[in-house]
C-alpha cells in the first residue's frame, strides 16, 4: 500500500476549521502495515493533535510499536516538517535511520531521516539506571 496515496486520502478528513491548514500523515510499522493520521484542530488551540501522532496512535492500538518508515503532506508551498513534539514521538517508535518523506499537494518530496529531522533526540539511554 502506499504511503503516499494513504496520506493524502486521510489529508482529506482533517478537522482543521481554523487554520484551515489540512495534513495527512502514514506511517509503516514493522509488519509491514500502514496506519494513517491527520490533523484534528480544537477550539483551544493546543488541545489539537497532529496527523503524526493520530498516526503513531492508530498503530499503537493495533498493537505495533515500531514504524519503519513515515509520510506527511500538506497544502504547502514546501515540504512540511513534523513539529517538535510528533519529531520526538516518531523517535519513540522508530530508528534513527528511519525515512521520513515530507512532500507538497503538488508533489515537492524532501527525504529526511528521523536522526537528521530530531539530532541529538531524547531516548532512554538518557535515563540511565532506577527507572522503571
């Protein structure tokens, strides 16, 4: 299944009344399935959730917990990054060497991988013993 193809179809069911700024988001996890997110705005701005993050939650709830490879697209002049927090929660789920293709309604792709999206990222070795 395509990513692409995912990621633009679920764009498309965004609830963004606001910025009206829709963004669709796919994702692979390990087995080889696709699980789609988009964004979901809220009156109280930051009660919204990214499309990463519904993604990374669908697969969550089928019981995945490593993606290998992501899809974002937005109505954008240029390719448009995670933000901060879907980078690091990306980085929960996924390598450093993991894909993540940004890319434009009109079809402008960027490639990045998550270690070059999230440098230096937060990760459990920086816990370092007594947690958990």
């Amino acid at each position: 299944m395509s990513l692409e193809k995912v990621a633009r179809d679920v764009r498309d069911n965004a609830y963004a009344p606001y910025s009206n700024f829709r963004v669709g988001a796919a994702i692979r996890g390990a087995s080889g399935a696709v699980y789609a997110g988009c964004n979901v705005e809220n009156v109280a701005y930051p009660e919204g959730t990214c499309a990463e993050a519904g993604a990374i939650a669908a697969m969550i709830a089928a019981g995945e917990t490593r993606l290998t490879e992501v899809y974002v697209v937005a109505d954008s002049p240029h390719p448009v990054t995670p933000c901060g927090g879907c980078r690091q929660k990306l980085a929960e789920f996924g390598t450093g060497d993991v894909v993540v293709t940004l890319a434009t309604l009109e079809g402008m792709t960027e490639a990045m991988t998550l270690a070059e999206l999230l440098p230096g990222a937060f990760g459990q070795h920086h816990l370092g013993t007594g947690h958990g």
